[in-house]
C-alpha cells in the first residue's frame, strides 16, 4: 500500500514541475498534454500495482473490477491536483508573459 502512495505522490511532483515548466516555456501549447501523456502511463502502472498489492490469487473479477474503478479515480484526482499545483505555482510569474 505505501508504494502506492509512493507512487501517486512521486507522480504528483513530477506532472506538476513538468507542467509548470512546459507552461513557462515556449511550448505551452503543449503542457497539458505532455501532463497527460505522463498520466496514462501512470494509470497503467498504479492500475499493475493497485491489483498487485490488493489482490492474492486467484484474482476474483468483481475485484478486479472495483479496484481498477478505484485506481482509476485516484489517478484523475492526482491528475487535477498536479494540474492546479502547476498553474499555482506559475500563477506569479504569468505576469510577465
């Protein structure tokens, strides 16, 4: 389960810094779906983990099911929180662009 956390909380630095950055530079246009771009493959990793660590086997499928429902949610909210992070955290410097 801490990997899990690890893992949200790792992704939620990382998207954030690549999205200010991205937004800051040049290539703006190209900040949110870089953003996304990482996420996806986040989603796919956490969902790997997510059955891993909650799940022995034999794997049942309605369990399956609810925790890639779940995996799913957590990974849209660490998406939107690293978005709002990044627009935070560019919001003084956007001034000057």
């Amino acid at each position: 389960m801490s990997s899990l956390v690890g893992l949200t909380i790792g992704f939620i630095v990382v998207a954030t810094l690549v999205f200010a950055a991205v937004r800051v530079s040049s290539l703006v246009l190209w900040a949110f779906p870089i953003v996304v771009s990482l996420w996806i493959a986040f989603l796919w990793v956490f969902i790997g983990r997510g059955i891993d660590a909650l799940s022995v086997p034999p794997h049942r499928p309605q369990r399956i099911v609810a925790i890639v429902v779940a995996c799913s949610m957590v990974a849209t909210v660490a998406l939107a929180v690293s978005i709002l992070i990044g627009l935070v955290l560019i919001g003084p410097r956007a001034d000057g662009l």
